[in-house]
C-alpha cells in the first residue's frame, strides 16, 4: 500500500496546477502593420493607409476618379485627391 501511495506521490506534478500565461511579445510600430499598403491623401484632406491597389471608378456624372481601396479605417473606398 506504501508503494502505490508513493508511486502516486511521485507521478503527480509538483507545481500548483495554475493556468499558465502565454508569453507577451513586445509590439512596435513597425509590427503593427502586418500587410503592406501605402499612405495616401483623400479628398476629404486628411491622410488614409490602404492595402489594396488604387482604381479608377467612373461618377455618377461622367468623369473618373481615383479611389484606394481595402483601408485601415474599414473603408472599402477613399476618394484620393488629385
């Protein structure tokens, strides 16, 4: 009986059973942004990151615009200043 007790004893971990922490890894700047894109100037004035290519869409009144599109702020499109 004293060697199963011991066997047990020995068999179980020694360590409190406590849910282990995954390791933090240092973020940077330059880690955030894990897709590349590009910085470009919308016409509304203020600057947009996009990932995807930049396409010309026709307006509703003829003409054609450049648009980037797939951006970080969620937009599919930004109209691009000329």
């Amino acid at each position: 009986m004293r060697v199963l007790t011991l066997a047990l004893m020995f068999s179980l971990p020694l360590s409190p059973i406590a849910p282990q922490h995954p390791l933090r890894q240092p973020t940077t700047h330059i880690s955030k942004h894990t897709k590349a894109g590009r910085w470009y100037f919308a016409a509304s004035g203020h600057a947009v990151y996009c990932y995807g290519p930049v396409m010309t869409v026709p307006r509703p009144n003829g003409e054609l615009q450049k648009v980037a599109t797939f951006c970080r702020d969620g937009s599919a499109i930004v109209p691009l200043k000329d």
